[in-house]
C-alpha cells in the first residue's frame, strides 16, 4: 500500500513538475553611429557628434524574458527591458527597465500583463512604420511614437482568425520627473482626483495575405504638475492612427495618418502626421527603404516635412551595417530637429547623415 502511495506521488511531482518548466532568455540589441548635421543652432553652425539615445537604426537594449508552463496550454510570462546609450555606457529613460517591466499570463485567450507596457498607439506603428524607431524616424516629429509606455497599466492583446485587438489602461501613466520623453512626471494614482494622470489606449488589426489593416487609439490625462501643457485632469490629449501595408517578397509599401488632439497646447492642439514609405531587399543581404512624412498643425502654419533613405547592410543574421540620410523643413517657427535628440534653429531646415553598427544578441 505504501509503495502504490509513493508511486502516485512520485507520479504527481513529475506531472506537475513537468508542466511548470520555465525557460528565461537574456537578449539584446547594441547600436551606436556617427552622425553629422546642419544648422544645429540659430547660428546655422553644423555638428558631428555620436547621438547619445541608445543607436541610430535601432534603440540599444539589454533585456530578459521568461516564461513558465503552467499546463493546459496556460503560460506565466514576464518581460524586463532596459534602455542605454553605448556612446556614454549610461541607462535610458531614467529607469533600471524604462523599456519595459511587467509580468503577466498567457493562453490561447492572448496575454494580460501588468506592470510598465507598450501602449497601443505604439504597437500599432509596428511593420507599418518602414524606418521604425530609428534615430532618424517619426518621433523627431512626435517623440511619444517610439517612447509611448505606461507605468501602473493593464495591457491586453490577443489574435483571432487574423484580427488581432489590444487595449491598456493605466492608473498612473508616468511616475518619472525627467521631463521630455523620458519622464513628464504625472503620477497619478490620487485619492483625491480619480482621473489625473490616467491613460487607455485599444488596438484594431486585421492581417491577410500579404496586406494588413491597422487603426489605434490613445489618450492620456493630465494632473497637477505635470508637463507639456497638462496641469489639469480636465485635459488630455488623443491620438488617433489609421494605417496600412502591403508587403510582396522582396518589397514593402507602408503608409499611414495621425492624428491629434492636445488640450495642453493654447496654440497648436490640433495636428495630423502623415507619412509613406517602402522597403527594397536589392539582395539577401541589403535592403534599402526610405520614408517622407509631414506634420501640418491645423491652425498655423508652424508645419514640418521630413525626407528619409536608408541603405542596410546585413554582415550576418545579428549584425549590420548602415548609413542613412535625411532632411527636414521647418515652416513659420517650427524648429523640430531630424536627429532625435537633436537642435535645429527656429524655421531652419536641416540635412543630416548617420552611420553606424547594430548587432543583436
């Protein structure tokens, strides 16, 4: 009898043992470039620097994923990611994992996480975005594209039959006090205004063969002492995309509009941001893209352009090399720079070249 016992338990540890076996993976990306530009400054001055944002093709990062078995096809998932710049060695976003910090579940349902996620409106600029967040991209236009993250939020995605839907809420969307895109200090999380601070945002995509078709949804609230015009929970400011791409072996057209409504500007609430760009594969190992883009505020003329090509050298499967270039034009008194990160004189335009090594690991 006791025999069959310790059979059945030594049964039951196995099973259970089995179904939550774990694998944690350490990844990341390493990218820093030279770049140069014009009239950094009113005086029209030009200047070579190495840009210290983490990389010019893509934004340097050392992360950990995990996932656990807990059977039945139910997954215990987390994922933490931190930023850093390699021209200096320091770590992005004023953060230990600024890029991204949660924990979550998992099944045929999708995921649920819950800690500092993506927001929609950021997935939502995946594939669809041909330069992507590069040094040179759609966020020297709106730098809260490639730096849309929440703290405090619930985030939800899941694919059916190709469409795929997606939403997060936060309770307190950014707790750090840096300022810029790093940190715009509203907190939230207030016993006494239930609404300051708060952000949601959903996801609609639907992918066929070759195509798909993409709209997203983001607003975030603003709180006493928060930044860029938002001191008051009674504003927000909302950004709508619609997009879509078409890719065919050996190329890719995408294109797309945003648009926005900020109540934190007394002079430029309104905007749309629209851009177009496509993808050439000239051989297994080069790829050359390109991206034009415009942001027109409705109610100035403060409007800017943005012209952008690319050339991509793949060494190997984790490494490449790469040289772009770039121009931008500032009307009225515009004065967004092409390098992220970056300065440009007020109504100046500026011509930029980067190059640079991006290995991935």
């Amino acid at each position: 009898m006791k025999k069959t016992l310790y059979a059945a338990m030594a049964a039951a540890l196995t099973v259970g043992a089995a179904h939550a076996q774990s694998n944690v993976t350490m990844y990341g990306i390493i990218d820093a470039a030279v770049e140069t530009y014009t009239n950094a400054d009113a005086a029209g001055n030009s200047v070579t620097r190495m840009p210290s944002l983490g990389g010019g093709m893509f934004p340097s990062r050392l992360g950990f994923r995990g996932t656990e078995d807990l059977g039945d096809g139910l997954k215990a998932i987390f994922q933490l990611e931190n930023g850093f710049a390699p021209d200096t060695g320091t770590q992005g976003q004023n953060r230990l994992f600024g890029r991204q910090a949660w924990v979550g579940l998992q099944g045929k349902w999708g995921q649920l996480t819950l800690g500092r996620n993506y927001n929609m409106l950021n997935i939502s600029t995946y594939d669809v975005d041909i330069i992507g967040p590069s040094q040179y991209g759609l966020g020297s236009l709106d730098s809260f594209i490639p730096n849309g993250r929440s703290d405090n939020s619930v985030a939800y995605r899941g694919t059916f039959s190709g469409v795929t839907v997606g939403a997060t809420y936060s309770l307190g969307r950014d707790t750090s006090t840096a300022g810029g895109p790093a940190g715009t200090s509203c907190a939230g999380e207030s016993a006494t205004d239930a609404v300051a601070c708060r952000e949601w945002s959903a996801l609609l995509r639907y992918d066929g063969n070759g195509y798909s078709l993409i709209s997203a949804f983001d607003r975030i609230y603003g709180g006493t002492g928060a930044a860029n015009g938002l001191n008051s929970s009674s504003k927000t400011d909302s950004r709508a995309h619609v997009a879509a791409f078409i890719k065919q072996n050996d190329w890719k057209v995408g294109l797309g509009v945003i648009t926005r409504n900020n109540e934190g500007s007394t002079t430029q609430p309104r905007s749309n941001l629209v851009y177009l760009g496509a993808a050439y594969n000239v051989t297994p190992f080069f790829t050359i893209d390109g991206q034009i883009a415009r942001l027109d505020y409705r109610a100035t003329n403060n409007d800017t352009s943005q012209f952008l090509v690319r050339g991509v050298y793949n060494l190997s499967k984790r490494s490449a090399w790469y040289v772009a270039a770039g121009r931008i034009s500032n009307d009225g008194t515009a004065a967004l720079a092409l390098s992220a990160g970056g300065s440009v004189g007020a109504g100046m335009s500026q011509t930029g070249l980067i190059t640079g090594v991006k290995h991935s690991f």
